[in-house]
C-alpha cells in the first residue's frame, strides 16, 4: 500500500525533500509514498524546468490541497524555519495531514520522539533521548546530540552539530558548519551564523556569529 504524497516548495530545498522520499521507497521499512507532485504558490521558472526534468508534476498552488484525494499527505519543502511556519499554518487549513520523511542514510537513535513534518537528510544523525517538535529539519551530515530537545520549525544546516543537552526554541536556523555546545539553549527564531561555534546561552530573536559566537 502507498501514501499520496504532496511536496509543499519546489525550490532546492523541496526537490531535496523529493529526494527522500524517493529512497524511502526502496526501503522495506520505511512507509511507501506515491509522489502526487509539488505545490507552491510563486515558483520561478527555473525551478518549474528543474521539477520537469524530476519528472514529477507541478500540480499548481497550495489551495491544490484542498480538494486534495482522500488520505493525502503533505512535507514541506522549505529550508527557511520561518517561512516554513507560515506555509504550515496555510496548508493545516487544508486538511491534509504532515508527512515525515526520513532518508534511510540517517542514523535516528533509540528514544527519539518526533513531530508531524521531521525531515531527515542522508547522513543526519541522531543519537539518544532527543525530542523533536513538528517539521524540524535536520540536513544533510547534521548531528544532535543526546537528551537535546528541538522545538517546531528548527532547522540545521548541512555539518552543524547541535551538542548533548541542548534546547533550541521554535524557528531557530543553526547555519552550516555551525556549532552549540553542551547544556546551552538557543532562543525563539534566533540565527546561529555558518561556522559559528556557541559557547553561552543565545537570547530570543538575534543573530549570532563568529567563534565565539557573538
């Protein structure tokens, strides 16, 4: 049996999440999707040639959802953890339930919790106790470590690597390369910059860079 599957975002980041969910078919254990397409309400031309070429259909905007089949099921392909959240907010109205998709080249580790919408890209890596909120993506090479808690809407980038015991409020982006030590906490929609390395406890809103992270 497969799941019809509506990829939400047809920039790089969702023909990325496509990506996933293709491998996930070829894994037994894994659930099985029937890729419907993508919908998105202002795709560039470009990105419309490069989902052409996927072979896989531009179904038109989010209001797609609608009158979506029965049993649908939607990711969102959107790198940007705000943005995501007001996507996610639109396309609820709809009905359709968020769909987590997990490469088979991620390691999630035993006691792990997750939200509806997780994303994991090959080669994320999970280890123990971490509790993660609805559609949090974890890209590709990311790690988090043991006893962490991810609130909804986070997002960490290619290499980052979020330590043991670490709390990342809603809609925090860890950029690329960056690192949070151990035991600190990132506040609600803070930026850690790419190749940032956080040695103290990061304030609500901010955008922290450098090493230290300031």
């Amino acid at each position: 049996m497969t799941i019809p599957l509506v990829v939400v975002g047809c920039g790089g980041h969702g023909r990325e999440v496509l990506t996933i969910a293709r491998a996930m078919d070829v894994d037994a254990r894994r659930p099985r999707w029937r890729l419907l397409g993508f919908v998105d309400d202002r795709p560039s031309e470009e990105n419309l040639k490069r989902v052409q070429r996927l072979d896989v259909p531009f179904l038109g905007g989010v209001a797609w959802l609608r009158d979506a089949p029965p049993d649908t099921h939607h990711v969102i392909g959107i790198g940007d953890p705000r943005i995501r959240r007001a996507v996610a907010r639109r396309v609820e109205d709809h009905g359709t339930a968020a769909a987590s998709v997990v490469h088979p080249a991620a390691t999630i580790g035993p006691d792990i919790v997750h939200g509806p919408g997780f994303v994991a890209f090959p080669g994320a890596r999970v280890t123990t106790n971490v509790t993660l909120g609805r559609h949090v993506h974890l890209n590709q090479n990311a790690t988090v470590g043991h006893d962490s808690t991810l609130a909804d809407f986070v997002s960490v980038n290619p290499l980052a690597a979020v330590s043991g015991d670490c709390h990342l409020a809603e809609g925090v982006l860890i950029g690329t390369t960056a690192a949070v030590l151990q035991g600190l906490r990132v506040g609600r929609d803070s930026t850690v910059g790419a190749g940032a390395c956080v040695v103290r406890d990061v304030p609500d809103g901010v955008v922290v860079k450098g090493v230290p992270a300031r």
